[in-house]
C-alpha cells in the first residue's frame, strides 16, 4: 500500500483493551469482520487459505491500529492437523466472545453446481462446516455467527440435507434457529445497494440466557426493498440504488482510470450512502480502474445500457451483436441499473465484467473494482491486496461490510446485556 493512501486511512479508533472479542474463520478479505471492527470488537485471529486475502487482512489491522497482523493472520488451511494449536498460540488466555466466519460457499451454490458434472457431491468443501464446529466446540464463544449462501438450504449430499447435517454439529453446545424466514437476511434491508439473500445462522451458547430469537430481533432492518408493500414499507428508508453508490465516481471509458486518483467531487456535495462509505478527510480514490473490452462487448454495453434491454433482447433486436459461444444465457450480459440495487456481486467478476456493465451508456464498459466494492459496502479506505483479478474475487466472496455491522450491532447489544447480569 502506499504513503499516500496510508496516510489519509486512519482508522477512527481502535479497539480498547477491555473490548468484545472474536476470531475469524474462513475470514476472506474481512467484509464480515470489518462490520465487527466498526462495533468496536477486538480481533484476535483470521484464519484464510488465500495469500492476497490475507494480506489484505493485514493491511486492515493495520488501518485498525493493531502491531500484531503478522502473527493473528493464518495464513493456513483450516483442516492442517496443527490448526487449532497455531489459534490457540496466538489467542493465548485471552476470552474469546464469539467465532464468525463462513466455509467456501462454491459446492452449495447453483453456479456451482452447474458447472460440476456430479453436482459437487464430491467435492471436499461441502464438509469444511467440520473445521469450523471443531474451533467453534473448542473455545466455546459466547456467540458465533455462521454465514452462507442460500443454496446452503437445500443442498443435499449423498441423500442427507447438509443444512440438517450442521444444525446438529452446532447445536451440540448452542441453540440455532433454523426458520428461514428468519435466518434469511438480504443486504439491501441494510443498506446495502445490492441485492444479496445469506443465511446467517447465529448460535448462543446452551448456558446463557439470551435466546437466538432475541439476536435476529436485534438485527435492525434500516431499509425497504424494491416491489415492497406499503405495510412492509412502514418506518424504512427507500433501498439504496447503484446511483446513489456509484454515481459520483468519475467517468471512464475501457481501459481508462488509474490506481489512485483525486475525488471529483467535496465530501459535502456527497449523498448520504457515499458519506457512510467515504470519510470527510479522505482525498484519494483507489482502484477506480476500468477493465479493456473487446469492441463487439462494448457496444452490447452500450447498446444494452441505452435501450435498457436484457441479453435475450439484445440478441432478438441486434442479431449482429449475437456472441459466438454456443452456451450463452439469458443473464450472461447484465447492465446494472441506475434507479435499483445492483445484483448479487460475484467472484466471477474476477473473470469478465460482463454480467456488471455500468448503466451509463456513454462509460460502455464494466464496473471496477471501486465500484464493485462500493456495491458491496466496502469502505473507500478499504485497500484490496493484489492484482485486480484478484481483487475482484475478494470482493465478490465477501460479506458486505454494512449487514456485518448491523448483525455485530446486534450481538454487541447482548453481551453487553450479560456482562451487566
């Protein structure tokens, strides 16, 4: 990272002595622990497989103020033999409050398994919910919180649901919900300018007196959703739109951008998104850096754009835009639009962009990586390590920064409640 953006990211405090704390497991780049910092939660390890991830972890802690990142960032593979020792080497005596994290969600995804000719029933991954029970049953947290995708639900290996699977490791020493329709959250009730249905399995331990109905009645919904009722309506903001996210970065054309750039605009000419996105003192906007398009994909982006039509209009209207893949699908080009909450941001980005193409017909590219992290919440402090490809992959695997906040909010409020019991 450098001087420059080290210089201007200051965190606004780190955490104190006496706080809350957690370890982070399957931690990514840290969108889900990131909404536990800003609660004031102390970290007391990362665990992630992912080198790039990694050490943008580190770069985090440091933005946090914290001297130890090379030593509390594991870079390791959960199932190592050794994995709870190294954990426990730098957790130390230290009480640990709650272990949050989410296992590689890829073999319970549709994307997932469409792409696999056995449906990922062999895939190795569906059982790392193993490791992460086996750290949880260790430390005995107060709380944990377990994220994953909603394919999660319904995934089925070898003939046995693997929702059931995990609900009995984890309710071996907590109590877990397991209603849907409460464990289900998406992003946009929280402001986030995206669409993005996880399930969010949060477990209280057997012996304390909070039950987990109380945690998810704590998570506050901010919030309404696009084709809401007017009941559901009631006491919410409108939805966040991709304008309001992205709107007042600067317009660039393929290939266009660099690394770090000067704002275009003052922080009070900014909407209320971008104010809890951007910081008042901050002056340099990072990797607001455009992707090079073949010709033929950026007029699909324009012409996409301008009509506002899907791909399959695309292809009926301008046949001469046609791709030349056999397998192409109905959402293989997405334009973003302007007025509603972008979809689902994905790993894939790190691959093409063209299920994210900008609404501005004049831009004709796809989203950078900025954007895409403004979509999911991300800080314009937060620096992603490594190259843009892989940058792009962190943010799409990770939990957006703002439901993490409102879900650590929520757990805060409780452990505050026990400590004063």
């Amino acid at each position: 990272m450098s001087d420059s953006a080290t210089k201007t990211n200051q965190p606004a405090n780190a955490a104190k002595d006496n706080a809350f704390t957690f370890i982070d497991l399957f931690a990514g780049c840290g969108g889900l622990s990131e909404g536990f910092y800003r609660q004031g939660f102390k970290a007391l390890a990362h665990v992630e497989i992912d080198h790039f991830c990694c050490e943008t972890l580190k770069t985090r802690m440091k933005y946090y103020g914290y001297d130890d990142s090379e030593e509390a960032v594991l870079e390791k593979d959960i199932t190592s033999k050794d994995i709870l020792q190294k954990i426990k080497e730098v957790v130390g005596s230290r009480r640990v409050d709650i272990i949050i994290g989410g296992p590689p969600c890829q073999s319970f995804s549709p994307l997932g398994k469409a792409k696999d000719d056995h449906n990922m029933q062999d895939d190795p991954r569906n059982y790392l919910f193993e490791n992460y029970v086996k750290v949880l049953n260790h430390f005995k947290p107060k709380f944990f919180v377990f994220e994953n995708v909603t394919g999660l639900l319904d995934t089925e290996i070898k003939g046995e649901s693997i929702f059931k699977m995990i609900l009995r490791r984890l309710r071996r020493n907590y109590k877990v919900l397991n209603d849907e329709n409460t464990i289900v959250l998406n992003a946009t009730n929280y402001g986030v300018p995206q669409e993005r249905k996880r399930v969010i399995l949060i477990g209280v331990r057997k012996d304390i007196d909070v039950s987990a109905e109380d945690v998810y009645m704590s998570i506050i919904k901010t919030h309404y959703l696009p084709g809401a009722s007017e009941k559901d309506r009631h006491g919410l903001k409108k939805y966040v739109t991709v304008r309001e996210a992205i709107g007042d970065l600067p317009k660039l054309h393929q290939g266009e951008g660099q690394k770090q750039v000067a704002y275009p605009n003052s922080y009070d000419d900014c909407n209320d998104y971008v104010k809890q996105i951007r910081k008042e003192k901050d002056t340099v906007l990072l990797d607001h850096v455009a992707r090079m398009n073949n010709p033929k994909d950026v007029e699909r982006y324009k012409v996409m754009a301008e009509n506002h039509w899907n791909f399959l209009e695309l292809l009926e209207y301008r046949p001469d835009l046609g791709h030349e893949k056999k397998r192409v699908f109905f959402n293989s080009y997405k334009v973003q639009w302007w007025d509603m909450p972008a979809r689902t941001i994905i790993a894939h980005l790190h691959k093409d962009g063209n299920q994210f193409i900008h609404p501005d017909p004049e831009q004709g590219r796809s989203i950078t990586v900025r954007e895409a992290a403004r979509l999911q919440s991300f800080p314009d402090d937060f620096v992603f390590e490594g190259s843009r490809s892989e940058q792009f992959k962190q943010i799409g695997n990770a939990v957006p920064p703002l439901l993490a906040e409102a879900i650590a909010k929520a757990v805060r409020l409780h452990l505050n409640i026990i400590e004063q019991e």
